[in-house]
C-alpha cells in the first residue's frame, strides 16, 4: 500500500504550461514542479566536429526545492542528474546538431537548456527529462542568412523563428525496488526515495526504442524484471508523448488566435485574479439625446470659489489666493511676544537714561579744565574734553534697539523649534 494510495504501477499526473516566450514551459508531476528555459546563441563549433551545433544541459537544486539542497555546491545527486540528462537527450541524437551549423568551422547554434527544479517531490529526473524535450519542441530559433562571409540573424518581427529538427523524443521512466527487487514501484515519491533499496532508469521513445538505461542502488536484477520494466516504460511513454504532443498543439492553436496563453491560461477561473465579464453591446443609437437627458436631469454645479479664504492662523495656500500667513501668530505666542518687548522696552530705556545721565555729566565737566600732575615732569598739559554730537548718540541708541530686537527674535525661533 503506497502512502499517496497509488497502485504500483501507476504514475502521478502529468501537467505542462508553457510561458510567454518561446522555449519556456513548466512540468508538474505530482507536486514535484521544474521549470525548463531554452535560450541559442552563435558561436565557434568544437574543432573535431565543424558543422554540428553544441547542445548544452544544465539542472539546478535549488533550496527553493527543498531545505536539504545547497546553492552553488555540486552534490552527487546533481552530478548524476545531468550526466543523466545528457545522455538521455544528447547522445541519444534526438536533436539534428547538423542541422543548428550557420557556416561551417565558424559560427554554428548553441542550444542551452537550463532545468530549475521549483519543488521536489520525488522522481526529478523524470520531470526534468519531460521539461528539457517539451522546452525544446516549443523553442523557436531566429531565421539567418549567409552572404558570402556576412551572416545576417533576423529579429522575429523581420522573419519567422524556425523550430528546431527534432526526430524522436527521449522520456525517462523510474522504478524503485524495495527488499532486494521483491516489490517494485513506477514513480516513486519523495518519501519512497529514502527507503528504497534501488533505483532503474530507462529512457525511451515512442518507438519503443531505448535510449539509456541505468541502475544504482548496488541491487541485482534479473533480466526478467528488467524486460518487465521496459514493457511499463513503453506503456507510459507512449501515453506522455500523446500528452505533450497535444499540449504544443493547444499553446500553437491558441497563440495563432490570439487568445489566452501562457502561464495565464494555468490560472483557475475561481481565483480573484481571474475575475473577468462576458462583453456586452453597446447601442451607439441616440447617443446625442439620450446626453441631452442626462445633462438636463442632472444637479446644478456647486459654487466654485475662485479666491478662498483661509480663517485659521498658521495657515497658508501656495499658488494664488490669499496673501502669505506663516508669519501669524498664535494666542499663547503673542502673550509671550508682549511679555519679551516689554522687557525689550525696559532695558531700552534703562540704557537711554544711563546715557543721559553720562551726557549730562559730560556738560557739567566741560568748562573744567583736567590736569594732569606728573612729579617727574615739570610740564603741564591741559586736556579739553570734545563735544558729543547728537548725531553719534543717536546712532548709538538705534543700534542697542536693533540688538534687541534681534535677542527677541532669535528667542522666539528657539521657541517654535522646541516647540
């Protein structure tokens, strides 16, 4: 009895979407998910093969997958993998190489596969080989063209990209083996991949030819399991390639209409971002009486007020209107504003009257001569004291008021700042 209440020889649920772009697509078996992206570029062939293109295969185990995967370290499963892929995709030759050649020993397609594994669930290798060769009917290349020795890639607005000569498509299938091969299990989950004993691989196409065959787990089989095997594996293939087969028809056919493609296509109607509503008609007949109604039964337009008027201190409005009244303000600001000028104004005038006194003082003084007595010096010299201009006093007693206003000033801004 398997946990998920599957038979032993039955297989998870196959689903692919494809994305937006040409090569991009998504393969969910079970709840194990890979994302597989296709991308070419030109460049020199490899110097024994001149007029092959260059294949390229990369899986990714991501910690998105599952915790117990690192980034950027190379464990053994990844290893295994992607030797696995290759060999399942590119020694297999399901994939005219001679075919991606621009100009022979010079420039010639290389197609990248690059496989994400978005959650693992058991079983990657058989998401990962179903992604890489649905990624690869889906992918377009760009159209080029060869004048003597200029070679011209034309964008997909200029001419149709060319799909690539794929001739048979490679499908691994797994078994896992529990108690030395006495039970056997297609498609074994994530949890069933800890407890068994050994795994069997076989790649095959549709032709019922296979491509590679591997098994690790250091299990002894019989050539009866393995014949056993390879009959299942026939089974499911031909049912998966049916699937994909059916799967590219559908995308070529929707996006030929103009419908509804992509990962959007995915998306349950029954989700919020689904929402939509079926289009309605629109009767353009009368359209100028029927406005006319509308405008006759509607409400007057509210007053507009062309300069408003703003009450409240401390308020301004940019642009026209009224005048600037950042300046204004408030009650307990002008108490203490009347507060701080009638102590301005004490020590204002406290200074004009020590002023006074020392004017006055100075005119008693003025017809008295001052001497100065030196018992060294026999001479004496008579200092006469000069006239203080009103005009000097004057500017002096300006410039005590603007000192003030100035401390008054400066005192007031502290306030509004801690404030």
């Amino acid at each position: 009895q398997r946990l998920d209440g599957r038979q032993c020889y039955d297989y998870r649920n196959v689903r692919v979407s494809f994305g937006p772009d040409r090569g991009c697509c998504v393969v969910e078996l079970g709840k194990t998910r890979v994302l597989g992206q296709v991308s070419c570029e030109l460049v020199p062939p490899k110097p024994n093969r001149a007029t092959e293109g260059i294949l390229f295969f990369n899986l990714e185990l991501s910690p998105m997958a599952a915790p117990g995967f690192e980034p950027g370290r190379q464990s053994e499963l990844l290893v295994k993998l992607n030797r696995l892929i290759e060999r399942c995709l590119r020694n297999s030759k399901c994939i005219d190489t001679e075919s991606l050649c621009v100009v022979a020993g010079e420039k010639v397609w290389q197609i990248r596969v690059d496989l994400h594994v978005l959650n693992h669930d058991g079983n990657i290798i058989d998401a990962a080989s179903i992604a890489a060769i649905v990624a690869l009917c889906h992918f377009r290349r760009p159209d080029v063209s060869v004048q003597g020795e200029e070679v011209t890639v034309y964008s997909p607005e200029e001419r149709d990209p060319v799909p690539l000569s794929i001739h048979h498509m490679p499908i691994c299938v797994s078994f896992a083996f529990f108690q030395q091969g006495t039970y056997l299990l297609v498609d074994p989950s994530e949890r069933e991949e800890r407890v068994m004993d050994g795994l069997l691989v076989i790649a095959m196409n549709k032709h019922r030819e296979i491509c590679t065959i591997q098994s690790s787990g250091g299990i002894m089989l019989l050539k009866d399991q393995v014949l056993r095997c390879s009959k299942i594996t026939a089974v499911k293939v031909a049912e998966i390639t049916e699937l994909i087969q059916k799967a590219l028809e559908n995308d070529q056919k929707v996006r030929k209409e103009g419908g509804k493609f992509g990962f959007a296509e995915s998306i349950p109607n029954q989700k919020i971002t689904a929402f939509k509503m079926e289009s309605a008609a629109v009767d353009t007949n009368d359209v100028e009486e029927q406005a006319e109604e509308i405008i006759t039964k509607a409400d007057p337009p509210s007053e507009v007020f062309a300069k408003p008027i703003l009450h409240t201190p401390g308020t301004a409005q940019i642009g026209e209107g009224i005048e600037n009244s950042w300046g204004d303000l408030e009650e307990s600001e002008r108490e203490e504003a009347a507060e701080e000028e009638g102590e301005s104004d004490a020590t204002a005038f406290e200074c004009q009257r020590m002023e006074t006194e020392d004017t006055s003082t100075m005119s008693e003084a003025k017809d008295e001569p001052i001497v100065l007595s030196d018992s060294e010096e026999e001479e004496v010299v008579i200092l006469e004291p000069q006239e203080v201009s009103k005009k000097t006093r004057t500017q002096t007693t300006l410039k005590q008021e603007n000192t003030s206003k100035k401390a008054f000033n400066k005192r007031r801004r502290k306030k509004r700042a801690a404030r």
